[in-house]
C-alpha cells in the first residue's frame, strides 16, 4: 500500500506511518525508522512513530538546542546526511544507543507546512549508506507526513 492510499484509511496516522516506513525501506533502506512531531515553543521534538519502540517509545522527547542541525534541519528545512559513526556523536546526544543498534548515518527530513517545519521523518543504517539523491526521493515521502503532523497531538512525556 502506498502512503498515498493509506491516507485515506481510517485510525490515523498509524496506517500512513507504516506505510511511509515500508516506502522508505523500498525505496531508500533503513534499520531504525522515526517520525518526530516538533514543538518550537516547547523546545523539544517529541516521537509519534518508531520502528523500534524499546529503544525509543512513543512520546520520548529530544531537546532542541541551538546548534548547525537545528538551523539546517528545523530552520531552514533543508535535510541533514550523518555520513558516520563520528557524524552521529558530534550531532545527537543519544548516539550511543543509535550505535548500539548498528546504525551509524543517518538520514533526518524535515517536514514542512505554510513556512514552517511540523516534524521530522528520520532514517538511519549503516555507515555511508544515505546520498543526497536518497535525500531528495526521502523528502518527497516525507511530505506525505504532513496532514498527520498537523492533526496528531503531543504526546505526553
């Protein structure tokens, strides 16, 4: 099913996100599969989705902080490409888990609506696997998360 088709499915946004998540494994591969709802006034970016709810439930949060990534990502809506291992540790806080799972790049796709970004749709895999035209293919997925960021609430902490 496409994510297309699972917009029109009822019990949103669970059949969209498992469809995005199969589209972007078809199309561009990935170990761990995120989708993170941003919270500019609060200052964090909280998880609606997850391949791996173990490691990181649904409703955990990230700290946004001023930083490059903050600016390029949540700013600006341009993607970010962690090639490595180093990548990951100079940019998120939670690297060590991220390693732990055998992921070392990362793809993170901004999703973005009238001027500004709701979320993001995140990817990662093994060292070196995401490209800028992986980003490019990823963005055109991820827009589909759009009308689920704007209607999901934030989950409670």
């Amino acid at each position: 099913m496409t994510p297309w088709q699972a917009m029109a499915l009822p019990c949103q946004p669970a059949p969209l996100f498992a469809a995005l998540s199969v589209a972007m494994q078809a199309a561009i591969g990935h170990k761990l599969f995120t989708i993170l709802l941003h919270d500019a006034a609060g200052g964090f970016n909280a998880r609606i989705h997850t391949s791996h709810p173990r490691e990181y439930p649904i409703g955990g949060r990230k700290p946004v902080t001023d930083r490059p990534w903050t600016t390029q990502v949540l700013r600006e809506g341009r993607p970010f490409i962690g090639a490595d291992a180093a990548a990951i540790r100079a940019t998120f806080f939670d690297h060590a888990t991220i390693i732990g799972l055998g992921c070392e790049s990362v793809l993170n796709l901004p999703v973005r609506w009238d001027g500004r970004t709701l979320g993001t749709v995140n990817l990662l895999h093994v060292a070196g696997h995401f490209t800028p035209a992986h980003a490019e293919q990823g963005m055109a997925l991820a827009a589909h998360a759009a009308p689920a960021l704007l209607t999901t609430p934030m989950p409670p902490p």
